[in-house]
C-alpha cells in the first residue's frame, strides 16, 4: 500500500503556497514581523524531512 502516490505529492505541492498567500495580514509592503533566512531553514527541514520519509517506504518496499 502506497501512502503517499507521487501526483498527489505533486498537487500539494502546487497547493501549499495558495495557503500562505490566503492568510490574512498587513496589505502594505511591511512586513509585521522582519524575519529572513528562516524561510530557507524552513524549506530545507521540509525537504529533508521527505527525503527521509520517501527513504523509510521505499525501505519497507525493499523488505517485502
């Protein structure tokens, strides 16, 4: 059984920012809270945690 199926990872993918554009806030160009570089910290655990994860079911795969 496949969790995850790789169109679906896809459109999650493509879906994910919709929802940080949607989320309410400030209109102008300031942002409330100054924060940079954290996002690239962000993206790269998030990258890595599915990295990890597609290792783990292609591993359990390999077992069966």
């Amino acid at each position: 059984m496949r969790f995850i199926t790789t169109p679906l990872l896809i459109l999650i993918l493509i879906l994910l920012p919709l929802l940080g554009v949607s989320q309410p806030g400030d209109p102008g160009g300031n942002p409330d809270v100054p924060i940079t570089g954290i996002e690239f910290l962000l993206g790269g655990g998030a990258l890595l945690g599915i990295r990890k994860i597609i290792a783990n079911i292609n591993s359990r795969k390999d077992k069966l």
